[in-house]
C-alpha cells in the first residue's frame, strides 16, 4: 500500500488516475479513506441490525449495550487475528494496537465479536440465535462498504492477469501492472448475498438460519477469492482464511440441510426475544398463552351458537 498509486482499468476503457489514501489533515493528522470507510460500515451495519431487531422485538437499549462492547471486540480480534498470521514484527504494545498502520483481517473481527455477543446476550438472557439473524445482513453490508476502503488503499488485490476487467496499479501512471480486483470480486459477491438473505428473512425456518446463511455464503466466496490474492495470510502453505471459508461454508450449510430435513420449522420461531427471567420477558405472552387465543378463535360457529342459546335460556328461567 502507498500514500498515493494510479489505478486503471483498461479493459473497461478507465485510463489512470491517481488515488491518495488519506482524504484530509487536522492539526498534522493523516485521516485516512480507510478508517472513513471503516466508520460508514460499522455505522450503517448498526441502523440496519438495530431496525432489524426492534422489528423482532429486541429493545433498542439492549441493541446499544450490545454494539458497545460488540464493536471493540470485533476490531481486538481482527488485529489479533491479523497478527498471529501474518509475519509482522511487534515490537510492544504501541505496535499491537497501532491499527492506524493497517493489519485488520475480517475473519478475526467475525470471531470477536461474536464472542462478546453471546457474552452480552446470556447475561441479558437473549435470544442469540435470533439476534445472530439481525446482524447477518449488516455483516455483509459493512463488508461491501469495507472493501471500498480496500480500493482507495490499493490493497487486497490479486495475481496479475489480462483478463477484461484487469485492474491496472502502480505508483506512477505509464508504469503499471494488471491485478486481479479482488476486492471488487469480494464486494460483488457479498451484494449478491446480501439480497438473498434479506429474501429469504422473513422466510426462515429457524433461528439462526439466517445468520448461518451469510457465514456460509460469505465463507464459499472467501475461500474461492483467496485463491486469486497475492497477499494470503498463511501458515506454511496454507491460506488461514480460505481454509477458514471452505469449513465455514461446510459446516454452516451442512447444519441447515440437516437441522431443516431432520427438524422442519421450528416452534420457537414464536417465542420472545427474551428467555424467562429476563427483565424484557412478558408474562402471558408465551406461546401456551397464543396457542390458547388461537384454539379460541378457531371455535366452531354452532359452538358459539350454543353458548348463547344456553345464556338465554338461563335467563328465561331466572324471570319466571
């Protein structure tokens, strides 16, 4: 990554034009279009998952305390994950946590937040599964915002190629070489799973299938694009990340075939968000009490009928 590249696309008729990392200073600090992008993800990941799930019942309250730890945990793993794969040097704490010089990887964000928020969802007595299903599709809307980062960075690219869509790089504009957008392959896929998953919502047949879906579709994507990119984080010969993608997409579609052939809809799908016990829990609004109003309200005419024909009866008999 440079402060400043040229980037093209000659087989889309796009000639070189130059790209500067950083979009303004304040009082000699570089504010990079990275950390900007970053921002925009995180941002608009959290209106879209609190929408979600204000919808589905959750309290905006929990969602916020949610986002506040879930958030920092998600960028401590990524760095950390970043970290432990890649040969970057650490001198000290200042170079662990120095995440303004780059070295974030997605799969580590994924696993730490994750991790905090099934912390904050037990101790409020959520249901996780069902909350999983409201940020699946902000995970992937942050992911195409992120990646545009990517793009203005002039990183995550590929291998050299001449296909049409090559993407042209380098740090002057009449010396430049053809790379796989990768990043652009990366965005495109996670659109194209974004409106899947968002089709299928209100589809789903039980909690967490949803979020089960963007880890699978995201993980065949990943481990299909790694193959392409110069700059794997490995171990040995092995890319962690497209190894990482490939289990993922086999053990989450793996889980839903199974649980949806073995188990078919679930009854939970109409319990609370909250677990008895919770403070947010309602009384009287569990599913014994709506399959009685259900029974009810499915009572035969000729019953109802009756019922009145009895009423009246009586009361001809208390006037006589």
């Amino acid at each position: 990554m440079f402060l400043s590249s040229f980037v093209s696309f000659p087989g889309l008729g796009i000639d070189p034009f130059e790209m500067n990392s950083v979009a303004f200073s304040i009082f000699g600090l570089d504010i990079a279009w990275y950390g900007i992008t970053m921002t925009m993800a995180i941002l608009l990941g959290c209106i879209l998952t609190a929408r979600l799930a204000v919808k589905a019942g959750y309290v905006l309250d929990d969602i916020l305390d949610m986002v506040l730890l879930v958030i920092p945990s998600a960028v401590l793993g990524a760095r950390l994950y970043y970290v432990l794969f890649s040969d970057m040097h650490i001198g000290g704490i200042g170079d662990l946590l120095a995440i303004h010089r780059g070295g974030l990887a997605i799969y580590g964000g994924v696993i730490g937040g994750l991790i905090a928020g099934i912390s904050v969802a037990k101790y409020k007595k959520m249901r996780i599964a069902r909350f999983a299903d409201q940020a699946g599709p902000a995970m992937l809307l942050g992911m195409i915002i992120g990646r545009l980062g990517n793009f203005i960075n002039v990183e995550a690219y590929g291998y050299e190629t001449d296909l049409p869509w090559r993407m042209g790089i380098g740090r002057v504009a009449d010396n430049m070489r053809y790379v796989h957008p990768t990043f652009l392959y990366e965005m495109i896929l996670s659109g194209i799973g974004l409106v899947l998953i968002l089709f299928m919502y209100k589809k789903k047949k039980f909690d967490g299938q949803i979020f089960l879906m963007y880890i699978g579709w995201y993980g065949l994507g990943r481990s299909l694009i790694e193959q392409l990119r110069a700059d794997s984080l490995t171990q040995g010969s092995l890319r962690v990340s497209a190894l990482l993608g490939a289990a993922s997409f086999a053990l989450a579609t793996g889980y839903i075939i199974w649980r949806l052939i073995a188990k078919g809809k679930s009854e939970d799908l109409e319990e609370q968000c909250y677990y008895p016990g919770s403070k947010r829990y309602v009384e009287g609004k569990d599913k014994t009490d709506r399959i009685d109003e259900k029974e009810k309200s499915e009572l035969p005419k000729e019953s109802a009928v009756a019922d009145f024909d009895t009423i009246e009866s009586d009361e001809s008999d208390d006037a006589e």
